[in-house]
C-alpha cells in the first residue's frame, strides 16, 4: 500500500486514516481518500483517525462504506490536482467509465449512497447517485416514474387528487 | 432510515429528505418534466414549486400545448413557483417557437433578477408579428451573479436601468449577444462603469447601435467583442485586465472586412497586464487615414494596420 510521494508530503509514505462502520468493521484507507468527505476531511485535519483509533461512522453500515471508499479511492488522484488541469482525456474517459459502472446498481444500493454521500458530503458521489436517479425520472410519465422508482400504490383518495390536477393541467402530460 | 442491512425501503425515494429530492430535481432540470412530479404522491406535489434549477428549451416542448403555448408554459410556472430562491435559470426560445410578447419578455425579467442568484440564461429569437421594435428593459435591481442574454429577435432593443437606482453589485459576468441598444436611456458603458463593480467578465458580440464604449472599470478581468460592425471609440481603463483577455475579432471564416471596420479610435489603459491585444482590422479600411490605436504601454504609437498583435 506504500504510496510514493502522495498525502501531504509525509515523507513518501501516505498518511492513513481508520473509519469505523456502524457494524464495527474497521477500514484503513488513505487519508487523501477520506479527505473527498468534508465532514470527515475536518476530523483528519484536526489529526483524528490515526494510529489505533479511528473514526467511528454510525450511520454508515460496512456494505456501503467499501462502496463509498471505492469511490473515494478511485477519484482520490484527480481531486488532489484540484479539478486536475493536468488530466489526460484518457484519465477523464477512465474516470467516467467507472462512475458510469458504479452507479449501475440496485437502487437499494443507490439509496444507502446518496445518504452516505449526504451524510459525509461527498459531493461528487451525490451528484453521481442524483444525476443516476435524474435520468430515472427524465423525458418519462409519471405512471413510468412510479413503477421505476417502487412508489407504492396510491390510495383512493390520492388517486382523484392526480387525476384532478391531470385533468386541469393535461397539457403538461401529453 | 437506515435499517442497518444497507438495502432500503421499497418506496426508497420517499425515504429521502427534502434536500436530497432537490439536488435530483436539479439534474432533472427540465422544467416541464419537474413539473410533473406534482402527481407521483402527495409528497411530490409542491415539492417542484420549489425547484433550483429550471430549464425551458423550447425545443423539448415542441408541441406545447399549454395555453399560449412556450411562452404561457413558462408564465405559469413563475407564477406557481414558491417565493423563493433559485440557482439556475433558462430560458431558450428557438426560431420555431410562438415569440413571447414584451410583457411577458420584461416579466419573465423582473422575475429572474429577483429570484435566480447564480445563472440566468435567456435567448429570445423569432419575429413579432407585427414587425415592431420591442423593447427589452434590463430591471433596475438584479441579484443574480451570471448573466446570459441573446436576443436575437428581429428588432429587439435592449434598454439598460436608469443609472441612479440600479444595483448591479452580484454581477460578475455579463454575456449580451446581439442586443440593439437603445437611443435613450443610458449607455453601456455608461451602465457597467457606475453600476456593475463586481463586474469581472464582459463579452458582447454582435451588438448592434453600440457606437462607442467607453468603460472604466476596477474589476473587470476579461472583455471580449465580437462582430462590432457600428463600434466607433473603444475606450477602456481596466487595470486588472488579464492576459489574453481582451478580442476585439471575427471567428474565422467571417470575411475580416466587416469586422470593426470603422474604428475611429482604441484607447485601451490597462497597465502591465495585458499582454496581448488582438484586433482583426481590415486592411483596406475606407477609413484609415484617422484609425489610430492608443494603448498606454504602447506610448501612442501604433496605428492599426492589417492586423496587430501586440506582445
């Protein structure tokens, strides 16, 4: 896991950080990773998460947080260059087909994501997820919207209250 | 909300919160395809009167059939729209569409400086019926911070606020691509120099009636001209004009000649650094006998020729 010349500038080797899952499984990662979270980028500054501590994160189960730290550590480099100017587009194509493949997934998993990216402002990731479930919801009615996102049937009394207002604004459903 | 297994609800979307629903309304962006999110449930009535972004594009609402077709369409959503705050904006009006009258134009206006403080967007093309003028009026307060305003409409004259009560301080980047400016009311330059301070970046191209500029201005960073067939004087005292910043130019292709083609004078100020002035004159000016460029580090001594570029 040796590093050359990445973190900040620890002498060659890249500082590590410990998260804690909500189910106790314990996740060694780079604090450059890490750092992607806000929230977790002010405890790392403030030098929390070394040695044999860790940071605990309740509301984020293992399952999620590998899959988050996936993310973080693949878009770790291009976030260290600050929105990196010196990119290939081969490192840009890269990057895309990954998030692309990342976010092809169950839509629980999507769930659990966008409120662990919420949650650890991870804005990258949220907007990753928001953008995956925006094209969910694009150029379709709202009988397609429901069936895709799982909403659950509407109650009678619902039911009349859509079909009113489609009535009234059919213009906006053709 | 998380029932520790890391699969959620079946009816996950619902599960989210409010914050969460409007960062995906705002990839959703289309305004119309917002809109009809009233009727998933009862959550989602008025969750989009309060979207962020709104984006209406003519050419996605093709066959609107709202009542007064595309332009109706975006009347009522402003006018359904919660009193709040947005980022985002965009109106864009294609060649096809039923032209907006200009009520409805200086509404949509008013509306837009009031309530979008990051990107206003709008082009305005087709013909009025008519063939009138019609006169586009910048409002006199704006809080929005980039500002982008095509208004290719046949005979649409741009008129800027009354110098005494506008407050341009947001704005930090304004593009106007083919306004006419009005005789009356104040100049741009005029407008930009007393009430757009924060103005870091201004790009006009094609404009029409703009017979001189003459802009002083502390924050202005990156200017740009285009296609200024009428531009007379050009006179700037920027002094944080950046490197590369300043065009006065035809994009390739558009034959040279019709480009500034009767620049009377240049007088650029702009310190240490500007580094590189590029100006497309024609070569055979009708009026080259009296084109002279003056540029403080130049010391007065160049006239414009073909084409000079100034390192």
């Amino acid at each position: 896991m040796a590093a050359p010349e990445s973190g900040d500038g620890n002498n060659g080797a890249a500082r590590m950080v410990t998260l804690i899952s909500s189910d106790n499984t314990r996740f060694e990662v780079e604090a450059a990773a890490a750092s992607l979270s806000q929230t977790l980028q002010l405890t790392i500054l403030d030098g929390g998460g070394g040695g044999g501590d860790g940071i605990p994160l309740p509301n984020v189960d293992s399952a999620t947080l590998s899959k988050v730290l996936e993310y973080c550590i693949k878009h770790a480099p291009a976030a260290a260059n600050g929105g990196a100017p010196n990119a290939t587009a081969v490192d840009r194509a890269e990057l895309e087909r990954f998030d692309n493949e990342f976010v092809n997934i169950d839509q629980s998993v999507l769930y659990s994501l966008i409120m662990a990216a919420h949650n650890l402002e991870i804005e990258g990731l949220q907007s990753l997820v928001a953008k995956k479930v925006a094209d969910m919801i694009k150029g379709k009615s709202p009988m397609e919207i429901r069936r895709t996102l799982g909403f659950p049937d509407p109650t009678p009394e619902e039911q009349a209250e859509m079909n009113a207002h489609m009535l009234e604004y059919g213009w906006a459903y053709e | 909300m998380d029932d520790g297994s890391g699969a959620g609800p079946r009816d996950w979307i619902s599960a989210l919160p409010d914050e969460l629903l409007h960062v995906i309304l705002s990839f959703v962006d289309d305004a119309r395809d917002i809109m009809r999110t009233a009727v998933l449930s009862r959550r989602w009535r008025h969750m989009w009167v309060h979207a962020k972004n709104l984006n209406f594009c003519s050419l996605n609402l093709k066959n609107c059939t709202a009542p007064g077709g595309f332009p109706g369409f975006v009347d009522w959503v402003l006018a359904h729209r919660a009193e709040t705050t947005m980022d985002s904006l965009v109106i864009w009006m294609t060649q096809k569409s039923r032209a907006a009258s200009p009520e409805q134009i200086d509404a949509w206006l008013r509306y837009a400086v009031r309530h979008v403080l990051k990107s206003l967007r709008v082009q305005l093309v087709g013909e009025q019926k008519d063939h009138k003028a019609v006169v586009v009026l910048l409002p006199s307060i704006c809080r929005t911070s980039y500002i982008s305003l095509s208004l290719s409409t046949n005979m649409s004259i741009l008129q800027l606020p009354a110098l005494a009560t506008a407050n341009y301080e947001a704005l930090t980047e304004l593009y106007l691509h083919s306004p006419s400016f009005s005789e009356q009311g104040p100049v741009l330059g005029d407008f930009v120099t007393s009430c757009c301070h924060s103005l870091r970046r201004l790009s006009i191209s094609a404009p029409k009636a703009l017979f001189q500029l003459v802009l002083r201005s502390e924050e202005l960073q990156q200017l740009e001209i285009y296609w200024a067939f009428d531009l007379r004087t050009l006179d700037v005292t920027a002094p944080n004009l950046r490197v590369h910043s300043m065009f006065v130019t035809a994009i390739s292709g558009f034959p040279a000649r019709h480009l500034v083609s009767s620049v009377a004078s240049l007088l650029i100020r702009c310190s240490r650094h500007l580094r590189l002035l590029r100006l497309s004159i024609p070569v055979f000016t009708p009026r080259r006998d009296i084109a002279k460029c003056f540029c403080d580090n130049l010391e007065d001594k160049w006239e414009i020729p073909g084409k000079i570029a100034l390192e």
